[in-house]
C-alpha cells in the first residue's frame, strides 16, 4: 500500500511539473552564439605539430595564447590542473576562432604564476587556416 501512495505521490508530482516554463535573462542571439561558438570549438582542426601543419598545407595566422585563472589567490588547493589547462586551451581554440582561423597547434602549456588566482595555466600555439 505504502509503495501504491508513493508512485501515485511521484506521478501527481510529475503531471504537475510538466507545463513549468522556465524564464531567463538570457536573449536567443546571446544563447545562439554560445552555441555556436561551443560547436566551432569541437569542429576545429588540431594539429600535433607545426610541422604537421606546415606539410597538410595548411596556412599560418599567427601565434595564439588561452589562459585559464582558477580559484581567487587565497589558497585553495582543491584546484584540478588538467581542469585549468582544459580551460586554457578552450581560450586559445576561442582565440583561433578571433582569427578566423580552422585549426591549431598547441605548443606548451604550463603553470604560470598570478597573484589574484589559486592556479593559472597559460597555453600557447598556432592558428591556422586549413
């Protein structure tokens, strides 16, 4: 009997929630180029060496740069490295992409030091247009 009230208790609620309608300060042109920025991030091309580039025929833009700032520089020690790097080579893809390049090369990433962040990484590489 008490598991009859339960899935009745849980379908009710159910029913209920189904014409919710969520509002936010976000406008359609804001969201859609988030999105589309997230896609063209998947879509670029990485190559593994400049050399790789060079040889696929693929044409230089210019030295790129993706930082990551993690944490606000009082300590926290429960920061994930390969977190920040993610991060940071996301912002070097987003600086591709500012140069209307299509493909990249990553050259080093490495710990950098600053005040106001628990744990800064800084990428740096190529762009590319391939």
């Amino acid at each position: 009997m008490l598991r009859v009230i339960a899935t009745i208790s849980v379908l009710t609620t159910l029913a209920g929630c189904s014409g919710m309608t969520y509002h936010t300060d976000i406008d359609n042109g804001v969201l859609s180029q988030e999105i589309g920025t997230y896609v063209n991030k998947r879509d670029l091309q990485q190559f593994y060496s400049d050399q790789e580039a060079h040889e696929s025929g693929a044409t230089l833009l210019g030295r790129i740069e993706g930082e990551s700032c993690d944490g606000d520089g009082r300590g926290n020690k429960n920061i994930s490295y390969n977190r920040s790097k993610s991060n940071a080579i996301d912002s070097l893809k987003a600086d591709t992409m500012r140069r209307g390049g299509n493909a990249f090369t990553i050259n080093s990433c490495s710990e950098t030091s600053v005040s106001y962040c628990d744990l800064s990484v800084l990428c740096t590489g190529q762009a590319y247009d391939y």
